[in-house]
C-alpha cells in the first residue's frame, strides 16, 4: 500500500507525469494509468487520501478483483533479447507466451504491452539538466582518513558528493559510513546548504537508497522514500552500470577528489568535526573558481539558475528513522536491537513494522500506528 500511496502522492501532490512515476516508485506505465483513474472516478484529491487508512483505500480503488486482472504479464526485457536473434518475431514470441500462459494477453494486447516497453528505453541520450530539478548524490572511491591520537591508528571514512544538475553546484561531506542514517542526513544537510528543495534526487543504487537493486524496478529503501516525502521530492535512482545516468555527479566526485581529498593529502584530522569543516572550507574555495566551459563560478550559476527554482524547505528538518518489519510474539511483544516493545494482543501473527528514531519506537499494522514507546 505505501507504493500506492506513493503513486498518489506523486500525481495529485507533485504533479509528476505518468512516465516520471514509473521511473521512480519502479511500477509499470500500466499500473499508474489504472491507479489515477479509478481515483479520478471516485473523486479522490490528496486530502482524502491523506485521511483514508490503508483498508478503506484499497477498498474503494479496488472493490471486485476479477480473474482478469491476475493475468500474468510478458517480461518486454526477455522479449527484446530474443528479438535480437536471427528468425525471431513478435508472433512467435506471443505463440510461445499462450503456450507457457493459456488464456493470456491477446495478440494486440500482447505486442502494446512490449511496443510501450520500447518506448521508454534510449541506448544514449545527452541530458538536458532543468534549473532546480535533480540533485546528484554519490560517494567517493577515494576515502579519507582520522588518526586517532593515542593509539596512532588510522580510520577511513567515506566522503559523500552531491551535484546540483544545471549549475554543477557542490556539496561535500565526510561520515563514518554509506548506512542509511548516515546517507539520509547527508542528503537532509545538503538540502540545507542550498537553501531548498531539488524535484529530484538521483543516488547510485547502493544499498541505502535501494532495498533491491534493478535496471527497471528498483525498490526504494524505506527510510530514504521517507526522506523524500518529507521534503516533496522524488527519489529517482540511477540504472546500475548506466554512468551517463548521474554523469554529473561522477566528474562531480572526480573534482571533489582531486580539488579536496588530494588538498588534505598531507593534513591529519583527530576528529570528523574537525575534517568536514576543513571540507566546508574547501568545497566553498570551489564553488568559488571559475570554471572555463562557463566563464561562471559554479556559486554564480547556483543563483543565476538553481536557487530561484528550488522548493522551499519543510519547516521541521528530517528526523531520520530506521524501518524493521517484525511479528508479534507470543508474550505480545516485538523486538528491536535486543529490547522488548509491547503491542496489542489482538494482533498475534499479524505483519507488524516498527519505525525506530533516536528517541521513540513506534509500531504500526497497515499503516496504522497501534503503540508508541520511548526507546531503550
């Protein structure tokens, strides 16, 4: 349900178009049409679906589920490598797809279903980056370093980099690791550092941002989807192995490497405090230069092109929180990192998921939250 959620949020809040939808919440051109009109027949706006609970709304978009609709789909990935083979057609492939699926897609529905498919894909295509629209997100190969004083050890950390698309604004910082907390706080602080709020953001699909990682259907990490619906925007990952799809922000890393880490080279830093502010430092230095593509500093194309069109920020900052899906055990309890959490009794054997902050641990059951506790 919280996809379906999303898929509204997108449409009726963010007035994001059918084929931005699909690329981010990873469901089918399909799937988004069916969604906003059955919501478009029942009069459905943002606000009524902000105050329905997860049952009365799959009740009212979907009230008869019929046999047709569990008709299995073609896989249009599979079909276009065997199309690449000598002798094979559309035809063929819909023979073969009646025969594994008896009383599947017809003929016509069958090659719409992979023509739809086609459309969407391009081999190579130059970008065209938007005033205010994406912000670029990844992380350094290269990685610095902390010597801790006393026991003359050396720790490295990871340097995070995120990349404004039109003006190649820069935004550095080091954290102790890529997990999600860390990942989710960084994007949160470079939000901050701008001042507002990008219609997108683009990560590599590394485990923080992607529970499961896919060139067409990546699942959203929980917490990281929650990010972006605190702060409006989208959550738009990048294809694995498509360089071209984030290019701005693989020369942004290249840059933060040579132009930061590469300037500290010979510095030791006792603490991460102490190394992100030679970092702000330095990052600012850059923002500064000139660049000779543009005869503009990336700070002077930040408030030509970028600031005007960014959202405002939210008025609370983002809380980051952990998600754990969990059972009710038999003494009605639920655990997380080794501490026990009461929840009703009624709902034994049910599919709970707890929502973890620093401070608080909620348990919720289909979106409903149904105990709240102060964490251990």
């Amino acid at each position: 349900m919280h996809v379906l959620r999303e898929i509204l949020r997108q449409k009726l809040v963010l007035g994001r178009s059918h084929r931005e939808v699909v690329a981010s919440a990873g469901v089918s051109l399909g799937k988004v049409s069916a969604v906003m009109a059955r919501a478009h027949s029942l009069g459905l706006c943002a606000a009524a679906v902000e105050e329905m609970t997860d049952a009365e709304l799959d009740a009212g978009l979907y009230p008869k589920a019929t046999a047709a609709s569990l008709r299995p789909e073609p896989d249009c990935a599979a079909l276009h490598l065997e199309l690449r083979r000598k002798g094979v057609t559309l035809a063929l492939l819909h023979v073969e797809f009646v025969e594994l699926y008896p009383g599947g897609l017809g003929y016509s529905a069958f090659c719409d279903r992979y023509r739809e498919w086609a459309k969407r894909q391009s081999p190579v295509m130059r970008q065209v980056h938007l005033a205010g629209d994406k912000l670029f997100v990844d992380y350094a190969g290269m990685r610095p370093r902390l010597f801790d004083p006393q026991t003359g050890e050396v720790v490295e950390v990871e340097l995070f980099v995120a990349v404004l698309g039109a003006s190649n604004y820069t935004y550095a910082e080091a954290t102790l690791t890529q997990q999600v907390i860390d990942f989710v706080s960084s994007v949160s602080r470079t939000f901050a550092f701008i001042g507002g709020v990008t219609r997108a953001v683009v990560p590599d699909q590394l485990k923080s941002a992607v529970t499961k990682a896919c060139r067409y259907d990546p699942a959203i990490q929980r917490t990281t989807a929650e990010l972006g619906r605190h702060y409006a925007t989208t959550i738009l990952p990048a294809r694995p192995r498509s360089p071209r799809d984030k290019a701005k922000v693989e020369v942004g890393v290249q840059i933060a490497e040579r132009w930061l880490l590469a300037r500290i080279r010979n510095e030791r830093f006792e603490s991460l405090g102490a190394l992100n502010a030679r970092l702000s430092e330095l990052t600012a230095d850059l923002n500064g230069r000139t660049m000779r593509t543009y005869k503009a500093s990336r700070r002077e194309l930040f408030e030509r092109l970028d600031r005007p069109a960014l959202a405002p920020l939210p008025d609370q900052p983002f809380e980051a929180a952990m998600w754990k899906k969990v059972g009710l055990n038999i003494d009605y309890h639920v655990e997380f990192d080794r501490h026990l959490y009461s929840a009703p009794h009624v709902l034994l054997h049910e599919e709970l998921w707890v929502r973890v902050t620093s401070n608080t641990v909620e348990i919720l059951h289909g979106g409903t939250r149904v105990a709240s506790h102060m964490r251990s």
